[in-house]
C-alpha cells in the first residue's frame, strides 16, 4: 500500500496522527524536531508505514536530513530495548492524555 491509496477518512487521520506522535515524543526525549519517513519496501506488508524519528539538538550536521538513516546500523550505540520500552510506553500516555482518538 502506498500513502496514494489511503481512503479519505484514513488520509484525513494521518496528519493529526503524525502531528500528535510528533508533539508527544518531543515532550517525552526532547527533541528539537521530528523526521517522519514512510517506508513500504519490504514484500508482503501492505500497509502504510511510518518511521517518527527524533532529531536531538545535538545531532551532527553529517547527519542531519536524510543523511540520519547514515546512524543505522552498528554506527550508534543502540538505545536499549527497556528505554525504548519506556519511551513508547510515556508517547502512548501522552497521547491518551491529550485524548487522541488514535491512542488506542
């Protein structure tokens, strides 16, 4: 699926979605801004699939943009898997919260 095949209810949710994942995991790592990358590459998925990827302050400049997909792999330090618990579970109760319909 590609974000040209979304039904219109679909399609009017999507930016109010990103907004509110956006706004919520600013709040909960702090950072300066958010990169938001749809990926559909893989066989077999059909669906829609977005990456919001926090972009700290502190970022170097060689991967700022699209040169951030550069720290994937063995280039970082990996956030531990407890964290990344952590913070997904703090984006969704930011979400709730604020009384997204999408939260759920």
């Amino acid at each position: 699926m590609r974000v040209g095949d979304l039904e219109d209810d679909e399609a009017r949710e999507l930016g109010p979605l990103l907004r509110d994942v956006s706004a919520a995991l600013r709040d909960v790592v702090g950072c300066e801004k958010t990169y938001v990358v749809q990926l559909a590459e893989s066989p077999g998925y059909h669906h829609v699939h977005f990456h919001v990827v926090p972009r700290q302050a502190d970022l170097p400049e060689a991967h700022s943009g699209p040169r951030v997909f550069g720290l994937l792999g063995d280039a970082v330090e990996p956030v531990a898997d407890d964290r990344q618990d952590a913070i997904a579970l703090a984006v969704r109760e930011r979400l709730v919260a604020a009384g997204a319909a999408h939260a759920g």
